[in-house]
C-alpha cells in the first residue's frame, strides 16, 4: 500500500437513497424563519440590536420546525422540505413580494411558494418596511452613486439585498472545546472588564449577544435528540432504531461539549455549517480545510479500532448530500448571475501548514472520493497545489475532474500565500490559507473578507469614453474628450482610466454605505463568536472584529476590453483604416445587427416626448408603432456593407488569449485600469479594498445590459468570464491560452481570480491524458497563474441536455467559481457555457 490511502471504495446503497430524495421535487421558500423573527423584534423594541440579534436567533433554534430525512446519519434541516429555503426580511424583501407569483415560472432558480406562505410573508413584511439594512444602506450612497447603479456600471447586490457571508469560521474550536468553551471563553472576557470602562456598555452586550447564540444551539442539537429518541421509539426497522440512537447520543453531546469521534465531529461539523446559514442570508460560508480539522478525529478512531474506512466514507458522502441541502433564494435578476441554486460551499484540500511541510492526508482523498461518490454540486471542492504537492493527490483529483464535474478547482500556493502576505496577512496565517465561496482566498477564523463586494464591468467605462460620459440622455460618468477630437491612442486610454477611477470611486461608496448598514441593523452574535478576534475586541464581524478586514469587488471583461481596446489603438490610430466618428456610429447601430434593446427604448423615448412636446397625444399603440419602426429600421445597404468590413478587420486583429506576448502585455496594463486605483480605499471596518478578477457567472445578464464593444461583440451578448479570453478567439491551443493568462499579475488580484477552460473527454482518456493534464496545471502554476478549473464534456452532450433536460437530470457542469446542475441554469448561461472553446492536447 502506498503513502497514502487513496480512497477508492464503493458508494453504500443509502447515499443514492438520500440523492434521490433531495431532487424529486422543485425547492420550495418556507415562511418559518422570518415569521419567529419578526415577532422576536417587535418583543425587544428597545434592546440593543447586538442582543436583539441574539435573542431573534435564539427563538428561531427554539421554534423553527425539525425534521430527520429518511435515512439520514447526519441530522440538521432549517427547512422542511429538502432543499427548501427560509426568507430574511432584515435584508431586503420587497422583490420577493414582488415576485411571489413568478417564482415558479421564472427561467433561473425556480421555487414553489404555497399560498399560506404568501399570506404568512405579507403580514411579516409591513413590519420591515424602512427597518431593512437595505433601506439603510440606500439613504447612505450619493445620488452619482445611485445613478451609476441605475445604469449598470457595478451592481452590488450580494450584500445589498443580503446578509454577510464569505468567511470561514473557526470549525475547529468548536471541536475542540465545543460552544460551551466558547461560552467560556466569553465569560471570562466579560469578567475581565468593569462597567467604569468607556465601551463597557457596547462590549458587554457584544459578549451576552455571543453567550445567547451559542445557548441557542446547544438548544437547538438537544432538540434534535429528543426528536431521534421519538423516532426511535416508534421504529420498527432494528437497524434504523439504532442509527436514530446514535444520532440521538450525538446530539446529546455536539457541539455543546467537545467531539470525542468522528461521528461526533461530523455532526458538530453539520450544526455549525446549518446554522451560520440560519442566522444569516449570507452565502459562500466555506468549511475551507476539512480534511485538516478533522483528521485528528478520524486518525483517532481508525487506529483504534473503531471506525473503518469504509464507514468513514459514508459519513463524508451523508455530509456531503446535507451541503446539497441547503438553498437560498435571490431576486430573479441576482439568480440569473448565481444560477444553479449555489450556496458557494468550497472545502478545500491539501497544501502546507504553517511550517511550510506538505499535510495531504488520507482525509484529502477521502473528500475527493465523496465528490465521485455523490457527484453534485456541492461543496466546491478545492485543491491546493504547490511545487511539494503528492503526485498521488494530483491524480487523483484529475480523475474527478475527468467524470465532468467540474471539480476540484486548483489553487496555486506559490501565488497566493505571498498575495495575501501583500495584504497584511503573516506568513503563519497566510500559509492556512482556504479559499471562500468561487475563488477567493482568506486566513480562516479571523478574516471578514467582503469577498463578492460588487461586480464592476469594465466595458461599461469604455462605452461612456465613446459618448463623454452620457449614458441614453443622463450624465453619468465624467465629460471627457469627445472621442471624435482625440489624435492619439494615448487620449483615448486616459479618457478611458478617467472612467474608470470616477466609477470605481463611486462603487466604494455604494460598498461603504452597505458596510455601515450591517453593522447598525445586522450585527452577527453567533457567527462573530467563532472568527477572532471579536471576543477579544468585544465586537461583531460587522462591526470590525476580525483580524483582518478586507472587502473585495470584483471587476471582469479583461478580455473584451483588452481586445477593444488593441482594436481601436490599432485601426483607428495606428493604420487609419477606420475614424473614430465611424467607428462610435458602427458601435451605436450594433454593426448593422440591429439596435440594442436599451438604444431601441431609448430611441423611441425620444421619439414619444418630442411628440408629446409638441401637443401630440401619445397612445401606447402609437409608441410601439415607433418602437416597431426602429426595430424593424434598414440602414443603407453600403453601411452594412461597411460594418461588415470593420467586423473582418476587428477579426483578423491578434487575441488575447493566444500567447502572443504584445497583447498579453497589453492585457496585464488593462487589468490594472481596475486592480491599481481599487488598493488606495478604505473600509468602514478599518480594512483596505483588493481586487479580484471574475464575474461568477454574471459576465451573462450584465453583457445583457451592455451595448456593442470595439473588439466586435454585439451588444447585449455576453460578456467574457473570468481572465480567460473570449470564447472562441483562443485558437492555439490549452497551453497557449494558460501562457496568455499567466502574464496578468495575479499577486495584486488577492481577491481572487478565475481561469476556466473547456476540453473534449477524449483529451483527459487513459492515464497519458491525465498527465498532460496535470503537466499542464504544473506549468501554468509555474508561470505564477493563481487557479484553474475545468470543464469536461463535449459539446454535443451540452447541446442534447439542453435540448432534452430530462435525460439529464445529473449532469453536472462547471460555471464559474462554481458547479451546477446542467439543467437548472438559465439558457443563456447554457449558451454561454456551450459556446466556450473546446480544447484538447
């Protein structure tokens, strides 16, 4: 037998029961959680909102309906109905009562809603009115700000209708000590201060607020003991009778004392992750270095004899159903950007400690084999890879991505621990590294990241360069040159920076203001009192208890811009086979292909006002004649002609995308247009800004938003994904495209970025297959690329799921940071997915 264990063993029969189980129905929104909530706040009116908090999160452990799935070893549900979801009206809830009746049609995400919870949810949200951290956060921003947001320069909408997530808590210690350390801990801290001290009052009612959460789930594991005893009591299957006592025995003991198994800490584990995303609608909650913590526990037991590898196996699979169980609901435009119901789950595997000594263990294959065991979306399972990485786990994590999955994605040590290091993190801490939610990484248990702060397009700027910085008849953006009087390329890029400074200035503050708004009306009491240093500091997440604090907007379209931008600097200035004037009109008129759907509103708009100016009553059959007049408009025959020419010279342009060293170059100064000027701000909690380079996956609905582009993109087409070049303009090859990639300056994005490439199954065939793949991986990590992730299936197979979904129903795909299943994605991001270049070796 080798080193290591390679955890290739057979799936128990229970798993595909527990799988079967989860998909046989739609997901459904449960009115539970917000009903107990909203009355726990009309009860403590006029407490502090830290110990309103707690006290709220307290009676939902205490009434949120329990229930044990059929089957189950792992016990933990904050929904009835598997994969159902509860609301958060604290945040935001006017688009769900907007969207209650088409939650069900819609084509991202659908849920079923009954009619009691209709009722439920419209009586709840007359209290919320003006009380959510939305509101807030809106009466903060500058009206530029909001306009911009009207606009869809940035959206930052993760946190603005959300609570905060992107974090890993500290799993471990609650292993170790479980919540009646922590307790402790509090306690101690509490009796350490006196009531003369000037925050005494704010830290006190910090550390009850903490005291109260970890009470609550203690409460809350007790009751689901009671419930395993009443089923066990009542069960007349022998074996199933003493599962439900196990798991009652469990539940007796975590996570209130310290795990004393495996079994345990596989529970304790589970309440921890269930319930952070009870308190919260924060997403991207991240077990991070699973196979790390919980090792000790498994090791322990295996040598003594008390658990086999085998049964450790079917614990890790139970887990990783549970984390398929969970679901979230978003605004039907926000679902269209995280589709595939994706809680951003990403545990991670391998890599160093804080010695800088490799700690790949048997657990770390084990998680791989749980994710061809279960093969779903969740977690996002992530490798870490530096240059003392085992073979073995390499391989064996390339056979997972050869099943089509998508996972794992791969990390590059050798990047991101000295990126991160940049930022402030000590080499200790930096080292320990876990990536959170699609691709960002963070010190785990004592980072506040705001990972997914904003998605900035960078298309959006270059747009308004053409127009001065009016956006369909608003000032928007600064007046620069008017693109027509600029005589060299350099006007045109300065123009282009002023943008985007101006925008990126105004994203800041819309993140700002958000910031704010969860520190004053959503305090977290239970998730604080897992991250340091907020016992210590005496003071929530939000409110800047963690050690570090960052928050981390991410802008993408690197490669549209790149190639636009070359585009411009080459046939308008350098060989002058195009002006500018036609240029910007080729751009307006969408190359002849018809109007963009903002321009033809726009155009009819004008069109109605100059009518209704001039005392003409505008009927609505006479606006959308003139809309039908615009759209069905033909421009002359030699303009189209023209365009056409334009379009061909724009083809023949060298790419992004096909290690052609000029443009790289060219590449990595574009990036920086967005990385460089986002490092000078500050956050509410003391923390700097970073940038990160990925869209997830709303390069899709925000190219929908976005007009044509110089590099030849029609408006309202999708946008490129991540820092990989536009689909289909990478036509030399996989090693080619990662060569191009490598030169960005990966070090200053430490807030992540993403790398995606698409290969026909037959390249990853037999083990030469996967050891090109993984000399591929090794070389792109050389060259100081910081992640990679792939997709595995052909084309033909995507465009047959997509045209007949019920044969389907398991195909799993990578998006973004991200996998989903094939068939709950929107048929745009489909499209986009299907469309991406196909490579081989």
């Amino acid at each position: 037998m080798g080193k290591y264990y390679d955890g290739d063993v057979e799936k128990r029969p229970r798993i595909q029961k527990l799988i079967d189980d989860l998909y046989d129905h739609m997901p459904e929104i449960e009115a539970d959680r917000a009903v107990i909530l909203t009355e726990s706040y009309k009860e403590t009116e006029d407490e502090p909102i830290i110990l309103r908090r707690a006290k709220a999160f307290q009676a939902i452990c205490e009434k949120l309906p329990i229930t044990i799935r059929p089957g189950e070893l792992i016990v933990g549900s904050n929904s009835r109905v598997a994969r159902g979801c509860q609301v958060f009206p604290e945040y935001s809830f006017s688009w769900v009562e907007d969207e209650f009746d088409t939650f069900s049609t819609r084509t991202a995400d659908p849920f079923h809603i009954s009619e009691e919870a209709k009722q439920q949810l419209h009586e709840v949200y007359k209290y919320w009115k003006g009380k959510t951290t939305s509101d807030l956060a809106t009466s903060f921003m500058t009206d530029e700000t909001l306009l911009a947001m009207k606009h869809n320069i940035f959206t930052p909408g993760n946190y603005f209708y959300n609570g905060i997530g992107h974090f890993t808590v500290k799993y471990w210690e609650v292993l170790e000590i479980g919540y009646e350390g922590i307790m402790r801990k509090a306690e101690a801290e509490l009796a350490s201060h006196t009531v003369g001290e000037a925050d005494y009052a704010e830290r006190s009612a910090f550390l009850k607020a903490v005291i109260i959460s970890c009470q609550a789930a203690i409460h809350y594991a007790g009751r689901y003991a009671v419930l395993a005893r009443e089923e066990a009591a009542g069960c007349q299957d022998p074996v199933r009778k003493q599962e439900l006592l196990a798991i009652a025995a469990n539940c007796d003991r975590v996570p209130a004392k310290p795990a004393e198994s495996f079994y345990e800490a596989c529970q304790s584990f589970w309440f921890v992750q269930m319930l952070l995303q009870t308190e919260s609608s924060g997403h991207s909650i991240s077990p991070g270095r699973f196979d790390q913590y919980m090792y000790p526990y498994f090791k322990k037991d295996l040598d003594g004899g008390k658990i086999t590898h085998e049964d450790a196996q079917e614990l890790l699979d139970c887990i990783w159903v549970k984390l398929n169980d969970l679901n979230k609901v978003r605004d039907a435009a926000s679902a269209e950007g995280f589709a595939g119901y994706s809680l951003f789950q990403n545990l991670i595997v391998g890599g160093q400690n804080e010695e800088g000594e490799d700690v790949t263990n048997d657990l770390s294959f084990m998680c791989i084999e749980a994710a061809m065991h279960v093969h779903l979306p969740a977690p996002s399972l992530s490798i870490r890879v530096w240059n003392g990485s085992p073979d073995e786990l390499l391989l064996k994590a390339a056979k997972l991505t050869r099943t089509g999955i998508g996972l794992p994605a791969y990390y590059n040590d050798e990047v991101i621990i000295p990126a991160i290091m940049n930022r402030g993190v000590s080499l200790k801490d930096a080292r320990g590294y876990n990536i959170i939610g699609c691709v960002e990484p963070q010190a785990p248990g004592k980072t506040d990241g705001w990972h997914d702060a904003a998605f900035f397009n960078m298309l959006r700027p270059l747009e308004l360069v053409f127009t001065s910085g009016e956006d369909f008849g608003e000032q928007v953006g600064p007046k620069t040159m008017p693109v027509e009087e600029m005589t060299g390329f350099d006007q045109f890029y300065d123009a282009y920076k002023t943008q985007m400074n101006y925008f990126i200035s105004l994203m800041v503050n819309a993140d700002n203001s958000i910031d704010m708004a969860h520190a004053r009306r959503c305090p977290l009491p239970y998730q604080s009192s897992m991250i340091d240093d907020c016992i210590a500091r005496g003071k929530s997440l939000q409110e800047g208890g963690a050690v570090y604090n960052f928050t981390g907007p991410q802008g993408f379209g690197i490669a549209n811009a790149t190639d636009a931008l070359y585009a411009i600097k080459t046939l308008v200035f350098e060989q002058k086979k195009v002006s500018m004037e036609e240029y910007k009109r080729a751009l307006a008129d969408n190359f002849g292909r018809g109007f963009s759907k903002e321009r033809l509103t726009f155009l009819t708009r004008e069109v109605v006002d100059q009518l209704a100016a001039a005392g003409k009553q505008v009927t609505p059959e006479i606006a959308a004649a003139v809309a039908a007049g615009f759209r069905d408009l033909k421009l002359p025959e030699e303009t189209v002609k023209r365009y056409d020419e334009l379009l061909k010279m724009i083809d023949e342009l060298p790419k992004y995308g096909n290690d052609i060293c000029e443009i790289d170059e060219f590449a990595r100064d574009v990036a920086y247009t967005y990385t460089k000027p986002l490092e000078q701000y500050r956050n509410p909690r003391g923390g700097r800004f970073q940038a990160g380079l990925y869209p997830v996956s709303a390069n899709v609905p925000l190219g929908a938003q976005t007009g044509a582009t110089p590099d030849g993109r029609l408006a309202n087409t999708p946008i490129a994904d991540g820092v990989g070049p536009v689909a289909g303009r990478d036509v030399h090859g996989p090693t080619a495209t990662a060569n191009s990639v490598s030169h960005l300056d990966h070090f200053i994005a430490s807030n992540g970025t993403l790398f995606n490439q698409k290969f026909h199954p037959s390249a990853l065939s037999g083990m030469e297959g996967l050891q090109k793949f993984i000399a591929l991986i090794r070389s792109f990590f050389d060259q100081k690329g910081m992640h990679m992730q792939f997709n595995v299936v052909s084309r033909e197979t995507l465009l047959d799921a997509q045209a007949h979904p019920e044969n389907y129903k398991n195909l799993v795909v990578r998006v973004a940071g991200y996998s989903a299943l094939f068939t709950t994605l929107s048929r745009s991001l489909q499209d986009d997915i299907i469309n991406r270049t196909t490579q081989g070796f």
